[in-house]
C-alpha cells in the first residue's frame, strides 16, 4: 500500500498535478496536502523569518510530519488487525526551501548572522558563459531583497551580471545563510521524530529509509 503526503512532487502540470491519481493506493489513506505556504509568507515581506513560541508544528512542514506520524500508527493498528501487505509511505518536506521560515528556536542554534561565514570564494569560474550564472532571481522576490539592486545590469542574461557587485550585500548573505542553516535544522528534528515512531511502532527493523532531496543552494 502506498501513501503520501506533503511536496512530493513538485506541484503543476508536469507532475499531473502531484501525480495523485497515478501513484497512491486508492484504498489507502487520501493524500495529505499540507497547508498553504503563502498563509505564513507575510505577503513575501521577508525572506527569513523565525517565529518566536513556535513549536514546529504550527507550520506546514510540521503539520506534514505529524500527519506522518499519525499514519504510522494507523499501519500498525492495521497490522494488528491482520494487514499483511508491506507499505511505501513517501513524506515531502517544503524546506529549506525559501521563504526561510522556521520555529526560532532553530534560528537561535546558530550565531549571530554577522558571524556566519561568507563563501570562500565568491568569484565566478574562470571563464565561465554568463548564460551560467545566476541572479537569484526568486531570493529577490521579497520585500527585504527585492530593492538591493536597481536597474538591468544585474539580470542573469548580462554579462555585466557576473561580478561580486551583483551578489548579495554580505550582511544580507550572512542572513541569507543563518536561515537557510536553521531550516535544514527545522526538518533535521521533523524527519527525527517520524524515525523515532517509525520505531515506537516496531517498523524500524525491516523498513527501507530513504533520504532524498530534489536540489540546493550553491
């Protein structure tokens, strides 16, 4: 049987639409749609923001893993029952995925964004085609990024694009970094707490784990 819940695939056209009818059980649980994102983006105010007395469990992602959660023990009830079909339970996290949203209690794990570490290197590769080099375009959707730069000269089809001039400011890379950190942290602990009923409910010792994600940040 097979069930799934959160991003899996990513939403449109190209995945039918996160592909429910093509690759869950019919007679399983009904996909699990997690809430909307936009209802915590504050109108893409902020890039980054750290929810102060948040648990985990207020946001999207946490809502996925608790209906994760939820589920396993609904397997293991109706394995008690007699269900003798093994399962394919596939969970989709939204983060680190931008807006950087998380509990702050993630965000305070890490130092002050001024003592986050700045890339090495922030020079494009020798000779690298401009058409390569990214202007970071959907991290400058909101209000707190959007403003840095004026103009045209810093679009990814320009050749006067590729220079540190049309990076971030380092303090805002700084953030840019803290948040991305504490997101990773965010769904650390989440995919944590699945493994943990995953093993509560005795299925820990013949369940394949698989830990994927589609992209990241470079």
């Amino acid at each position: 049987i097979s069930i799934g819940m959160g991003k899996i695939f990513h939403p449109g056209a190209q995945s039918g639409h996160d592909d429910h009818l093509y690759s869950w059980s019919p007679e399983g649980l009904p996909y699990y749609e997690s809430p909307d994102q936009t209802s915590q983006n504050q109108n893409k105010t902020s890039l980054w923001w750290a929810f102060e007395g948040y648990t985990g469990s207020e946001l999207p992602d946490g809502q996925v893993a608790s209906r994760a959660i939820n589920v396993l023990r609904q397997l293991k009830t109706k394995e008690s029952q007699g269900e003798t079909r093994p399962f394919f339970l596939a969970v989709g996290f939204h983060k680190p995925h931008i807006p950087f949203y998380m509990p702050k209690k993630f965000y305070d794990l890490y130092p002050s964004a001024s003592q986050i570490p700045l890339p090495a290197n922030p020079d494009p590769p020798i000779d690298m085609p401009y058409v390569a080099w990214t202007g970071y375009g959907t991290l400058r959707q909101y209000d707190n990024t959007k403003n840095v730069f004026t103009g045209t000269r810093c679009r990814k089809n320009s050749e006067q694009a590729i220079s540190k001039a049309c990076g971030f400011p380092d303090e805002i890379a700084q953030e840019i970094r803290k948040s991305y950190y504490a997101c990773v942290s965010y769904i650390d602990s989440l995919v944590g707490q699945v493994l943990t009923q995953l093993e509560t409910e005795g299925f820990a010792d013949n369940t394949i784990v698989v830990l994927t994600s589609d992209h990241g940040f470079h």
